[in-house]
C-alpha cells in the first residue's frame, strides 16, 4: 500500500469500511452510502474522521435531511464544536456559522479558517443551502504535498520559518466583486461592516510555517489570507516570499474543485488544507451552514507551539 500512496497520495484505503471514490488525484474523496442525520455507529465516525485526514476534505450528497440540530450534532462527534470567535451564529444554532452570498457579494480568497487563534479548528462541515444555479464552487488545496513539492532550498527555509496571522487585514482586497467595486458606497459599506464585525476583537498569533499533524505526523504548509507579515522579515520581503509559497500550495495538481449541489456536505481537516469559494455566480443566491470543531495548538517541526501575542478589542486597538 505504501507504493500506491507514494505515487498516488489520494488513493483510498483498501482497509476501510466506508464506499470511497476519489475526486482528484492529491485530494478529495466523495463518501457513499452514509446518511449524516442517523445515530451512526463508532466505527463509522471512525471511519469518516481517518478518511478526513487521509484525503483532507471528504464530500457527501443528498443529506438534505440533515437539520441544524443535526448537523451540529455529527460535529460533536467528532470533537467540541465551537462558535466563530468574532461572528454571531446563525438565528436558531449554537455554533453554526452561515455563509450567505446577497447581492453578488462573496470574499473569496484562499485561507485556513480562524488561524488568526492559537488553536485554530481542526475540521470543518459545509453544509449546502441554496445553491447557484451556475457559479460558486469551492475550491481546497493540499498543504502536505505542497511541502512535500518544494525545492529543497525553500523546504529548509520554511522549516524553521514562522509567521503571524491576524483578522486585522485589508477587507476591501476581497471585496472586488462588490458591484461597483470596492471603492462604491456599497464596497466601502461592506468593507465598514466587515470590520466591525469580523476584527470587533483583534487577534494576532504566531504560527510555524510548517506545521506536524498530530494524527498522520505528516507536515504541511501553514500559510493562507490571515498571514500578515514573516517573524524577523519585514512586510515587502514578507509579501514577496508569501506569494511564492501560496503559489506552491495552490497549484492545481494540489487542488480539488467540488461543484454544489443543494444537500451537499464538505468535511475537511482545517489541519493541513486551504479553500476559498469561487465568487463567479453574480446576483444568484449562495447560502451555506458551517460547523467547526475545536482543534490542538499547532506544534513545529523543532517541537515548538504556536502562540497568541495579541488580543484586544478593536476600540482598544483603534
């Protein structure tokens, strides 16, 4: 089996109990015959959490029979699940987060979720709602193959490399879908609220570039939107170096692109991928539920742990 993974990262495993078809050759995998609102057994749960880590984000279809009640309750199979830290949960939840697309506005840009926190999630379920009828795909990458491809001289240099990340960044870059552009009323309106909202609490952690996955023990590329700048670089050299190392995760052999359908639910491990949506769907509707469950403090290469170096309210920090 070792030789098949070697060449071929996303193969199922041979052991496992659960109907697994691969999407793409790096990651990705669809599970068949599994109905996520049913009181499902250990062994299946077991079964899900190992195929999660083996093939990063694993996709169901049809569960639309899966509530919110529901849903929150398979999150917590696997672990606490938890609330966003800075956005109110969707009306009537606990801990769902809703991801609801209005008037052609959708940020889309490649990003771990919540890494600006010392210990970041460690899996999240997407939840299908209401679908485009065209448009609005998600996109993941792989940041175990990532670091596996580098060339030898950058895999050195990340390997002692941290980085902070922050939910204090520059909204309006990921608003150029707004209509009329970010620098609209309506741009400068969304920027406004973003901001207070999302940064009403301002967080900055200090995360290994390379992180070791505390099931698999493999080690994958931590980077994604919340990286503000390199400890010890400064924000040019930061920005340059950034740039060829999210290049390297995002290449398409390291993708996988799942096209919606109303039903449909993600599960990734938040521990070693990147996603981002794909806001090419104009004025239809995009309406998506998420759970996260808590997740471990990252650990570096040389045994280190990320850590917190700033928390404050925004009217602190104004």
């Amino acid at each position: 089996m070792a030789s098949i993974v070697a060449t071929y990262p996303n193969a199922k495993d041979s052991n496992s109990p659960l109907d697994i078809q691969p999407v793409a050759g790096r990651i990705g995998a669809v599970i068949n015959g599994v109905n996520l609102a049913d009181d499902l057994d250990d062994a299946t749960i077991a079964a899900i959490d190992a195929a999660v880590v083996r093939h990063k984000v694993v996709f169901f279809r049809n569960q639309t029979g899966l509530t919110d009640a529901a849903h929150e309750a398979f999150a917590a199979r696997f672990g606490d699940p938890v609330a966003h830290p800075t956005v109110p949960v969707a009306e009537g939840s606990r801990y769902l987060l809703e991801l609801d697309s209005k008037e052609g506005y959708a940020a889309s840009s490649w990003h771990t979720d919540v890494t600006f926190v010392d210990a970041y999630p460690k899996g999240s379920i997407l939840r299908a709602l209401t679908i485009p009828e065209a448009g609005g795909d998600t996109l993941w990458a792989n940041g175990e193959t990532a670091y596996d491809g580098l060339p030898e001289p950058l895999r050195q240099l990340v390997n002692t490399l941290w980085a902070v990340h922050s939910n204090d960044y520059d909204y309006a870059a990921l608003l150029a879908n707004v209509p009329g552009g970010k620098d609209s009323d309506e741009g400068r309106q969304r920027t406004a609220y973003h901001r207070s909202v999302f940064a009403a609490t301002v967080y900055e952690t200090e995360h290994p570039v390379v992180r070791v996955h505390p099931v698999s023990g493999e080690r994958s590329l931590l980077l994604g939107h919340f990286v503000k700048r390199f400890v010890g670089l400064n924000e040019a050299d930061s920005q340059r170096l950034f740039q060829i190392l999210q290049d390297h995760i995002t290449r398409p052999e390291n993708t996988v692109r799942w096209r919606w359908q109303a039903g449909d639910v993600a599960f990734w491990d938040n521990r070693s991928t990147q996603h981002r949506a794909i806001a090419d769907f104009g004025l239809q509707r995009r309406t998506l539920r998420r759970a996260t469950v808590n997740g471990d403090v990252p650990v570096s290469i040389d045994g280190r742990h990320s850590r917190t170096v700033r928390k404050e309210t925004a009217a602190a920090s104004a």
